[in-house]
C-alpha cells in the first residue's frame, strides 16, 4: 500500500469514529432529589390522621419526582407539620428509584420524628370549660394515731434503732505452750 491509502483509510477510520460518537447518546449523570413540604395540621385533626395525610402527601410527591425526571436516581422527602406559627419534622422519606418501583409506599421508607407530636400540640387537650364546672366536693381528713415520725436535719425519716448486743464477758488470752517464741 502507498502512503495516499494509508491517509485514506486513516481519515475514513477517524471520521466515522467521530460520526458515531456523536450518533450515540452522551452518559447520563443520575442524581438525588431533595425536597421539603410544608403540612399544615388540620382543625380537630388527630396524629394519626395528619400522619395518614402527610403519607399521602409524601407518596405523590415521590411518584411526581420520579415521574417527571428519568434520569434521577432516588428521591429524599421532608415533610415539615406547622400548626399555630410552630414547625416541627413529622417524617423524612429516602428511597431509590428501583426501591419505589419494587413497593411505592411511603409509609414502608419513611423515618418518623415522634416528637413532631408533642411540638405540633396533638400531645395536649383543649383547656376545659370551668365556667360550666361545680366545685370539687370536699372531704374530710380524718387523723390517725400514728405518732410522729422523727426527722432529721435535712428532714429524712430518722431509720429506727434495732438494740444490738454486747458481749458480757472478755475472752482472756491463752498461755503459749512453752518453748514456743512468737
């Protein structure tokens, strides 16, 4: 062969390189979502209904994501409760793309803060009505015949004395036997 094939061949080999480099589609980088959801509680709503509410909430959310970026590898969820101006984590949910489509269910990778109970006021009932409230009926105190309990300084109970015994009799100490140095 001559050197004009070599070019040749050289600059068809190169180009239809190039050609196919660009025919096939680039390498796609995966990444995680992340995002966060506001969930304010509900007048009269009990903990486990804003819980069941928050999972629903977080389940479209996640299936949203994934449904609308194919490239995205997994998805991390917060779901923030709010309730009278306070904000507390009721629960984070972290699953992967192929963790979803094997069980799309919220419930099943979320982590629950328990605390978001208490910080949110499920924990407390409403203050009772005392305007409708009759005075608690009074009893009376009857005293017992216990005598006092004596107490000491800092005011504990003092223990009660048990009487011990003392022997009566002093044990004298034998002779040594003789021949016998100490």
């Amino acid at each position: 062969m001559n050197y004009r094939s070599h070019l040749l061949c050289t600059v068809l080999g190169l180009s239809s390189a190039v050609g196919l480099g660009l025919a096939l589609p680039q390498s796609s980088h995966a990444y995680i979502a992340r995002q966060e959801i506001r969930v304010e509680r509900l007048k009269n709503e009990s903990y486990e209904g804003f819980i069941r509410r928050s999972e629903l909430i977080s389940r479209a959310a996640i299936q949203r994501a994934f449904d609308r970026d194919i490239v995205m590898s997994s998805v991390v969820l917060f779901i923030m409760g709010q309730h009278q101006g306070m904000e507390a984590p009721v629960m984070s949910v972290e699953v992967s793309r192929s963790q979803w489509q094997a069980r799309p269910e919220a419930r099943v990778w979320a982590t629950y803060y328990r605390m978001a109970q208490t910080l949110l006021g499920f924990g407390f009932s409403a203050m009772p009505d005392l305007s409708q409230a009759k005075p608690p009926a009074v009893v009376p105190v009857v005293p017992t015949s216990t005598p006092p309990q004596r107490r000491t300084r800092r005011g504990l109970p003092v223990p009660p004395t048990v009487p011990t015994t003392v022997p009566t009799t002093v044990p004298t100490p034998e002779p040594l036997p003789a021949g016998k140095d100490r």
